[in-house]
C-alpha cells in the first residue's frame, strides 16, 4: 500500500541532497509532489516551482499556485538549507553579520514558509509539516572528528538546529487543535563526499560505523506526513546511527 497515496506534498529545497531522496521516495509511494528549490524551474506540471524560502512573497505565491492546481496541500516539509559563502568559519573567525545573515536565511525562512502553509492548512482543517533538522540541534559537536581536516561544526548551525526543534514542538502545541501535526527530523552526518580523515573520524565513533546516507532519512519523512503518524506530532526523530546513544 503506497501511504502517502495522492497526497499533495511540498518539499522545499527538493533539489539538495535529502531533498531529492524524500521527493523520490515521496512520488514512489503515490503522492502528487511539488520541489520548492531556488534552483527548480517554473513548471507545476512536472512538479517543481522556483522558490526563494527566504522571501514570504515567493512563498504565498507558489502556495497560491499550488492551490490552484491540486485545490489542497496535505503536507509540507522544510528541507531548504539557505547559508552564506562564508558558512563554515571557525568561531571566532565568523563575523557578527554573517551570524545574523544566517540566522535570518535559515531560521527566519522556516519560520515564513511554516506560517504561510499552516494558515492553509488550519483552514481545510487537516496537515502535517516536516521540520529537518540536525542532531547538533540535540547534542554538541564532537569537534575530534574535524581533527586533521578543514573542516568544523559551524556554530550558527547549532543554534538554528536547536531552535527549529523546539519551534516545531511550539507549532504542534498551537495547531494541533485544528487538526494539523509538527514533527521534527533530525539526521546525524551524511555522506557528501567529504575528506576521507573526517569520514573515518566519524565512522570510528559512531555506533553503526558508517556515515548516514539520504535513503535513511527520507523513510521516516514519508511516514510522518502519512496517517500512519496520525497521532504522532510534537516528535523530533532521530536518525543517526546511535551517535546520541552515545
């Protein structure tokens, strides 16, 4: 039985790395999906909309043109991941304008695609919204596996991390009288062709000895905008190999 069968989905940032996998598994188990991607063209029919999540007008228009279309929106999922050229600077390296910059494309941007869907949804009185996140909204970095690599956590990610999981728990709360459920994913690392010592950093400590992969996440994406999590909402699920068992 396909569980999301001939539901109508957006996926912001379809076009990333986890994007494409939840969109892929999405279409694979009958859902009518939207890739809401800066990147995408403008063209419904074949599923995908150019959107800038940082930009509320880009927002309600593509809602506008979704509506149009399939006449609904039964789930959404916040996967965009906006950030500065300069994104990934140690510490005391970051200067305060690209913290602020940061915090504004990613946090703020989730906050206007999630107000401007979940004022849909309260209306047809039915929905459910997917928040990413990271397991470094959860637990501090282990900084020894970016030993003898250029590599670092940056700290803004933390930040923004932690506080789209406690902002999904805050949504829950509001609209779950309306008939509409918040959930939160959180991955721990994936695999994107990083520097063989991080990699073999990361595989050492974790418990399942590998690095995650975007057909772990997207399973439990699907399943949380399914009925089969209708009584599931206001959860931050964790899907890391056992890094924070640990």
């Amino acid at each position: 039985m396909q569980i999301v069968e001939k539901k109508v989905i957006v996926v912001t940032g379809g076009s990333g790395l986890i994007g494409k996998s939840i969109i892929t598994l999405l279409r694979r188990e009958g859902a009518i999906v939207v890739n809401a991607d800066i990147n995408a063209s403008n063209n419904l029919t074949n599923g995908e909309l150019n959107c800038d999540v940082t930009d509320a007008e880009s927002v309600h228009e593509l809602i506008k043109q979704v509506l149009s279309l399939e006449g609904r929106i039964d789930g959404w999922v916040n996967n965009a991941y906006p950030r500065t050229n300069d994104w990934g600077k140690k510490f005391e390296d970051i200067p305060a304008v690209s913290w602020e910059k940061n915090v504004n494309l990613q946090m703020n941007s989730v906050f206007i695609c999630s107000q401007a869907v979940l004022s849909v949804m309260k209306e047809q009185g039915f929905g459910s919204l997917v928040n990413i996140s990271s397991i470094y909204g959860v637990v501090g970095p282990d900084f020894n596996v970016y030993e003898g690599s250029d590599m670092t956590m940056p700290a803004a990610y933390s930040a923004i991390k932690g506080g789209i999981i406690n902002f999904s728990r805050y949504l829950a709360s509001y609209y779950g009288k309306f008939g509409i459920r918040v959930n939160c994913v959180s991955p721990g690392g994936i695999y994107d062709r990083q520097p063989e010592l991080f990699v073999q950093n990361y595989n050492q400590k974790v418990p399942m000895r590998r690095m995650g992969c975007p057909e772990d996440i997207s399973p439990s994406v699907v399943f949380l905008l399914s009925d089969s999590a209708s009584y599931i909402t206001g959860h931050n699920l964790i899907i890391d190999g056992g890094w924070t068992a640990i």
